[in-house]
C-alpha cells in the first residue's frame, strides 16, 4: 500500500541530546512537510521541501533541523537547542502542481526523560 | 490564506447524517477548501477538497454555498469510528508562491453517539 511511515512511534530524549525522526513516503510526491502538535492545540509547520536538495524554514524551525538527500526521506532531527521539544510531529507528503492535499503519517511522540 | 470558522462541538446519533459547518467568508478565489479529520494520537486523514463545485467521494461530501463563503463537510451514515475532530482548511492550491502549507485551527470535535 502507499502512504507514509514515520518511525519511531515514540522516543524519548535525554537532555542535550539531538534525536531523529524518520519519515517515508512511496507516494512519490515532490513536497514533504514537518509538523508539530501541542496538546489542544493545531498543527505549526516546521520545515518543508518542494524538491530533493532543498528545503525552507517554516513557522518554528529554531531549534529543529532536516535533509532531503532522496525523494522519498525527509528526516526531522531535534537538536539540543530546541528547549521544549515534548510534541506530536507529523510528516505529510503531497504532490506538487496541483490542489493535491497533504496526506499525512502516523506521527511519532516525543518525550523528554 | 482565508480563516475558518467552525463550531467547538457537535454530536451525531449513529446511523444518522453529520452535516458540520465551515464559515470562510474572506475566501478568495483560488482558494480551495479542504477537510482533514484527527483521531485521538493519529496523523490527520484527509477527507475531501472542493473548490466551488459540490464534491462526493468514498468518505463524505461536500457543498459549497454558491458565494462561496460558507460550506459543510457531510458524513452520510456516521457510524463511532467517525469520531473526531474534524478540520475545514482554506488554501491556495496553485501559484510558485505557494507552500502547500495547512493552517490548522481547533476544528470541530464530533461525538458520534450509539
């Protein structure tokens, strides 16, 4: 089936440590896209990538890195720097050039230990 | 991209129809509406996008006031998985400007009810 797989489910981070989330797509759809989600709250765009090799800032990128080496990878690490990490990041994929929407993954929940 | 509007809460007698409402009176007209539903610890499952005509597909359907400033999100037959919060996005679908970025507000959470 095609769709979208992020891993881990759930991670735990130690302070001072940078963790990496994974996130797949077999839709092959150019666009990927980092989300985070507080609790009651909506989702905020981290960071996003039209085409393999670039990417763009979104709303709360401080404190949050990715690369788009392929197609079909977009993996978000979460530095040190990003003081209050403990969300619900989702990763979506769509296919550019159209009103293509967004299909997103299962999200993985990060907590700090 | 154009606000939403749509009511906190709802609730739907299983077996019955769930119409929830979307107020977007600022759309413009290359902006489309999209519905996203979430469940509780899930990603968020696309539902269905219209842009002035009615749309219907597998999930639900969708009408679109003809000034456009309005619409709502139908669910035929709800049954207890279909509960969640539901959310009406505009956003413009074409053009180099654009991100295809998604501005989620709080939605509408639906309570299907046996």
């Amino acid at each position: 089936d095609g769709g979208i797989t992020q891993s881990p489910k759930y991670l735990f981070r130690k302070e001072g440590q940078n963790v990496t989330l994974s996130c797949e797509q077999n839709l092959n759809h150019d666009a990927m896209y980092w989300y985070r989600q507080d609790p009651g709250q909506g989702l905020r765009l981290i960071y996003y990538s039209q085409i393999v090799n670039d990417f763009q800032k979104g709303d709360i990128a401080e404190g949050y890195s990715v690369s788009r080496e392929k197609k079909e990878s977009f993996p978000l690490t979460v530095t040190s720097a990003q003081k209050n990490p403990t969300a619900f990041y989702l990763c979506a994929s769509r296919q550019m050039g159209a009103a293509g929407a967004q299909h997103f993954g299962d999200g993985t929940r990060l907590s700090i230990l | 991209d154009a606000k939403t509007t749509q009511p906190t809460s709802m609730d739907c007698a299983e077996g019955r129809a769930a119409n929830l409402p979307c107020n977007h009176s600022t759309i413009s007209g290359n902006e489309y509406v999209y519905w996203y539903r979430q469940i509780h610890s899930q990603g968020p499952q696309y539902i269905i996008h219209g842009l002035k005509n009615n749309e219907t597909n597998e999930m639900a359907s969708l009408i679109i006031t003809e000034d456009r400033k309005s619409s709502t999100l139908i669910l035929p037959h709800a049954t207890l998985r279909d509960t969640a919060v539901y959310y009406c996005i505009v956003r413009v679908a074409h053009g180099s400007s654009n991100t295809g970025k998604l501005i989620f507000g709080q939605g509408t959470t639906l309570q299907v009810k046996p």
